[in-house]
C-alpha cells in the first residue's frame, strides 16, 4: 500500500517523478510480497512508457491462457500503486497497464533498450524486499517468463521448473532469491535456467505450482 511518507524518508528512497513529489513516493514500511511478486512480472514481461504530463506507464504483457495470473496481476497493480488497471487483448496475450508518475520510483531499472541490452540492477531497497519475500519474487519471475513442466527420459517422468530470460542480470537475481530459500538452480542453456530436484520442486510447488 502507498500512502503518505513520514518526515524522515529513508536515504535509499528516491523519487523519480517528474516533478519530484517526496510525499508520495515509496514508503518502505508498507511494501511487502505484492510487490515482490510485481517486481517479478515487471523484470520479466513489463516496461514503463512515458505518457503525458510526467506520467508513466505500466506494462505487463501476460499470456491469455492463464485467468489467474492475470487476475493476481491486477490485484497486485491495485494494492501497489492503489489505482484500478485497465487491459488491452492481443493476439495470445493480455496487457495489463496502469498510468502513475510513480511508477518510474517503483521500478528504478527502468532504461533506454531491451533489458538484456543493459544492466539490471536492484536499488537497496527493493533487494531488501526481496530478501524478505523471495517467494513472491520467484512467483512473479516464473509467472512471467517461466514455467512448471514434466520432463521425461527413457520412460522416467518428473516435474520440474524452468526460467527463461536473455538478461544474464535477471537470470542472477533469480538464482539469487532460490538461494535465499535453499533452492538448487542450475543454468541449462544460454538463457534458462532449471530446478529440478525432487525436493526443490516440491517446496516451489507449494507456493507457485502449475499456472492457472
């Protein structure tokens, strides 16, 4: 929830907006696992475009088949940025965008060219939510750009999960918050990235699962 800072705002939290508006920007205390798992969906299928008059753009692109997600998705822009979203239909897919001059101070990667072009970095701040919700963050990632899928070999089927992103950045921050919970992920090709120890598995099946 986004609500008016107090007198004291924490160093790490900047204000992008255009004009600069302090008083409605980031407020460490309330941020929680709805924007971890925001963060998630932006890093993997989001952008920012700027409007007119200073205001940003929120864009998340999610694929048709998958109600839930799309739903949570909305919920998330909701409870975050405390506006409703609006959605546009394309061909297998959904946008889900959200007009706020704060979403520039929401998502600080925000940059000129595809973010496997350039560095991805987190600001301080949300690393620390990160390390608070890694669930949620994973969750978001996953809903994005992964998957839940049974692999088989020779007559021998198991689940396991598949991230897949072309920013070498984003795939570490990934492996960064499966480690943050004990989770073994190994890259598998140029851009992937697999967990499938039966363990593993189970303990992201509890929080994540197949998409729906």
């Amino acid at each position: 929830m986004w609500v008016q800072v107090p007198p004291a705002v924490p160093a790490s939290v900047v204000c992008h907006a255009s004009p600069p508006d302090p008083a409605r920007c980031v407020d460490l205390s309330r941020l929680g696992s709805t924007y971890a798992y925001l963060l998630g969906l932006y890093l993997g299928d989001g952008m920012l475009t700027e409007a007119r008059r200073h205001v940003w753009k929120l864009r998340i692109t999610l694929d048709s088949r998958y109600p839930g997600i799309i739903l949570r998705a909305q919920l998330a822009i909701v409870e975050v940025g405390e506006r409703s979203p609006g959605s546009s239909p394309k061909v297998g897919c959904v946008e889900i965008h959200s007009h706020w001059k704060h979403w520039i101070c929401c998502f600080p990667q925000h940059g000129r060219g595809r973010k496997h072009e350039r560095p991805i970095s987190l600001a301080e701040w949300q690393r620390e939510v990160v390390e608070w919700h890694p669930e949620a963050f994973l969750t978001g990632l996953i809903h994005s750009d992964g998957c839940r899928c049974v692999n088989k070999v020779r007559g021998y089927s198991y689940p396991r999960y598949f991230f897949s992103n072309r920013s070498s950045d984003i795939r570490a921050l990934f492996l960064m918050a499966c480690g943050r919970i004990g989770i073994q992920a190994r890259r598998a090709g140029a851009w992937n990235v697999s967990v499938a120890r039966r363990d593993d598995v189970a303990l992201l099946d509890t929080f994540i699962g197949p998409k729906g």
